[in-house]
C-alpha cells in the first residue's frame, strides 16, 4: 500500500510539473472529438507496415502469357496469348502507377509485352511470306493449265483438277487419244469439259493470245489446304488492229493427300471451273 501511494504520489507531481496550458489543450482537444483521454491508438502503422509492398498480379500473369508466346514457333494458334500478354501488361503499368508505390512487377510486366510484341511480329512476317509463296505457286500451276488449253492438250488440262499423284497418264494429246479410242465414257467427258466456251476461246486463239497475271482475288488458308482465287487477263489480237483483252477468274487447291502416306509434299489441283470474270474497275456503274 505505502508502494502504490508512492507511485500516486510520484504521478501526480509529475502532473503538477507540466505546464497547465499543455494538460488543458491536450484535454480539450480529446474531449471536443469524443475520445477518451485514458485511451491509447494502438493501431499506428509501423514503419515496416507503411513501406510494405506486393507484387501486381497481372503483371506476373502478363509475363507468364509471354513466356506461353514462345509455343507460336510450332503452332499459329499460339498468337492469341500474345494479344493477352499485351493487354495484361498494360494493365499491370496501369495498376502500378497508380498504386502510390504499393506496387512492384514493371521489369514483368513490360517482359510480358516485349514477348507478346515480338510473337506478334514473327506471325505478321511468317503469315505474309507464307501467302506469298502460296500465291506463287499458285501462278505456276494456273499458267500450266492455261498454257495445256491453248495448246489443245486437253487431258492434260482436265488431269489438273486432280492432284500430281492421282493424275493418270503423262504423254502427250495424241498417245493419250490412241489408247483412250475404245473408252466411248472417256470421250464423252473430254467433249463435255471442251464444251465450255472458254476452253473454246482459249484453244481457238492458242499461242496468238498473251496470259497476264492481273490480280488475286482470295487466299483462304486451313491446316489440310490451301485455296486460291486469281485473276488473269488474256490478251489477243483484235479482227481489225490492235489487241483485245478479257480476264478468266481461276481457282486453285493446295492439298496434303492423306491417303498417300508416301506422297510428302502438297499437290496443286483445279478447283472447280474457270470462267470469264469482269472485274468491278471495269463495270459501269
């Protein structure tokens, strides 16, 4: 008891030793916010708790979609997750700064955007070159087929519209007439594919008319095909001087024979029949 009065005692000069203003002010300022003068704040941050930081979780998932970028250089498919990549990044630099510093993940983020970029990039470039070789075989092949009509090699033009290891026969008009002379069905399928007018043309004006690619019509790439549609302009001497023109849409199929295991490589085949085509620069409107 002669303790605690002691202690009451040293607490109540220490009191008395305060300046007065400094107890009223503190008392007021307590009283006229409702707070108790006896209660302690033990909810003050640490210095610890006030630099605390995490990482930005689009910022780890935009590198990781970016690192998944990589699978492109086996499979196309791929180049969606650099579109996501991308898109997660941006938003991870968003969310950063504008985090007031309680954020870290930028080297990832912008890691995640690099790789998206560069997937994206490498599929642009891939894809065009990829088009472009397309359509240059394709211009091969279509020059082919025009060049048998106009010579009036008509099995061989008919051949085309199946592909090299499916083609039947590899001599020329005349031996291929001799050994198909007794076959009536053969004829008659000669003579309907020789009834379309243009292969009429075509054959009529043989080597008098010049075939000029013109344009490319569409490129409609599947994992199994390739289908291409071409434009082309035949030009012939006109009846009085001069020369004429007239353009022949054709289409053509790049396919890989499934059913010929030892067959390697894609084959070129006619798809369907080519017709007379007047392109919209030349309509009257």
């Amino acid at each position: 008891m002669v303790a605690m009065s002691m202690t009451a005692k040293s607490m109540v000069a220490s009191m008395a030793a305060m300046p007065s203003s400094c107890l009223t002010n503190d008392y007021r300022k307590k009283k006229m916010s409702g707070e108790s003068i006896f209660k302690t704040n033990w909810n003050d941050a640490s210095e610890a708790e006030a630099n605390y930081t995490r990482l930005c979780v689009p910022a780890l998932l935009a590198a990781l979609f970016g690192l998944g970028t990589f699978f492109v250089y086996f499979t196309l498919w791929f180049f969606f997750l650099g579109v996501i990549a991308i898109l997660l990044g941006l938003i991870a630099l968003w969310a950063i700064r504008n985090g007031e510093g309680t954020l870290t993940g930028t080297s990832l983020a912008y890691f995640g955007i690099c790789c998206g970029l560069v997937a994206l990039i490498s599929v642009s470039v891939f894809w065009a070159t990829y088009q472009y070789g397309v359509r240059r075989e394709a211009d091969q092949f279509f020059r082919l087929w025009f060049a048998a009509v106009q010579q009036g090699d008509i099995p061989r033009a008919k051949e085309f519209r199946t592909i090299y290891p499916r083609r039947s026969r590899a001599a020329g008009a005349e031996e291929w007439w001799e050994e198909q002379y007794s076959n009536r069905f053969t004829h008659r399928d000669i003579h309907a594919y020789v009834d379309n007018k243009l292969i009429r043309v075509l054959m009529a004006l043989g080597d008098r008319a010049t075939v000029s690619y013109y344009k490319t019509l569409s490129v409609v790439s599947a994992p199994d095909n390739d289908v291409v549609v071409s434009v082309y302009a035949v030009t012939f001497p006109a009846k009085f001087g001069g020369t004429e023109t007239f353009f022949v849409s054709i289409g053509g199929k790049r396919v890989y024979p499934s059913d010929l295991p030892d067959f390697h490589a894609a084959g070129w085949q006619i798809d369907g029949l080519p017709a007379f085509y007047l392109p919209d620069e030349f309509k009257k409107h």
